[in-house]
C-alpha cells in the first residue's frame, strides 16, 4: 500500500509537473505572440517610414517649390511694373506735361496777337486823331463862341472836346470789336488797306 500511495503521489507530482510544465509553455506561447506582434508591427512601421519619409519629403519639396513659383512671380510682377508701366506712367506724364506748355503757348500766341492787333487800332486811331481834331475845329470854325470864366472857360471847352474826342476812340474801338484767338487775325494795317 506504501507503494500505491508513493505511486499516486508521483502520478500526481508528475501530473502536476506537466501542468505547470504546460501552463508555462501557454504563457511562453503568449509571450512569444506578443513579443512577434510588436516585432511585426516594428517592422511595418520600419516598413511605411521609407515611403513615408519619401512622401513627406515629396510634400517638402513641392512646398517649397510652390514659395519658389511664388516668389518668382512677384518677381516678374516687379520687373513689369519696372519696365513697362512706370515707362509708361513717364511717358503719359511728358506728353500731359508737353500738352500744357503747348496750350500755354497758344494762349500766350493769341494773347499777344490780340494786344498787338489792340496796338495797331489805337496807333490807327492816333494817327488819325489829327484830322479828327482838324475836322472838329472846322466845324467850330463859324460858331459863335462865347468863352466864360476867362482861361478856366476855355480850359473847359478844350477838355470837353478832349472828351468827346475819347468817346469817339472808345466808340470806334468797340464798333471794331476785339478779335478773337481762334479766327485768323486780320491786322489793323490790312484793314486800313481794305478801306
């Protein structure tokens, strides 16, 4: 009886040695699962990170070359601008600037046309003024004239016909009338001739 007892006691000892035996077997087997899981996923990752650091620096590059295009635009924008729209500015500031002085001239042009056909009227009407005076003094010539207040009298009568004489002047200068910038000019001289 020893003898069954001993045995069943090693049948036991045994059986429970291979159930540990197996129990550490199944948590070496789990392990191990775990242990390749993590390798297998490390070596995925090692994997995707060539074409991901590829990709990315894909992306990098594109990145910068679209801040290069960026940049190169602008760029070319400048050098628009410098070449072809501040010429062009000047150039429509010089021909403004040269249709000013142009039209400044012509306004000084007629302007002095018209004071110089003015100075030809009033050394016309000078001119003339003698026989005006003579035509007036004919007319005086039979009058019966009464002078008052002695040389303030006649004083007065002189400046009267000087008056009227410059009444005439401005009564003929107006029925010449001013001539205008626009219209050929006709000077006093051919005017004179005409008549």
């Amino acid at each position: 009886m020893a003898q069954a007892i001993a045995d069943q006691a090693s049948a036991m000892a045994q059986q429970e040695s291979m159930r540990n035996q197996a129990e550490y077997a199944r948590q070496t087997a789990i392990a191990q699962a775990r242990y390749q899981a993590e390798i297998d996923q490390a070596q995925q990752t090692a994997a995707q990170a060539g074409p991901l650091a590829a990709a990315q620096a894909q992306q990098s590059v594109l990145v910068e070359r679209s801040l290069v295009a960026q940049k190169n635009a602008e760029l070319r924008q400048a050098e628009l601008v410098a070449e072809v729209v501040r010429p062009a500015q000047a150039e429509a500031e010089r021909i403004t600037t040269l249709a000013r002085a142009q039209a400044d001239a012509t306004k000084l042009s007629a302007e002095a046309a018209a004071a110089q056909d003015r100075i030809a009227l009033d050394q016309l009407v000078i001119q003339q003024l003698p026989e005006l005076l003579r035509a007036a003094a004919q007319g005086l010539q039979g009058a019966n004239l009464t002078v008052l207040d002695g040389a303030d009298g006649l004083n007065s009568v002189v400046a009267s016909l000087a008056a009227q004489g410059m009444a005439l002047l401005d009564a003929v200068r107006k029925g010449m009338g001013p001539v205008s910038a626009t219209e050929p000019a006709r000077s006093v001289t051919a005017q004179r001739e005409a008549q």
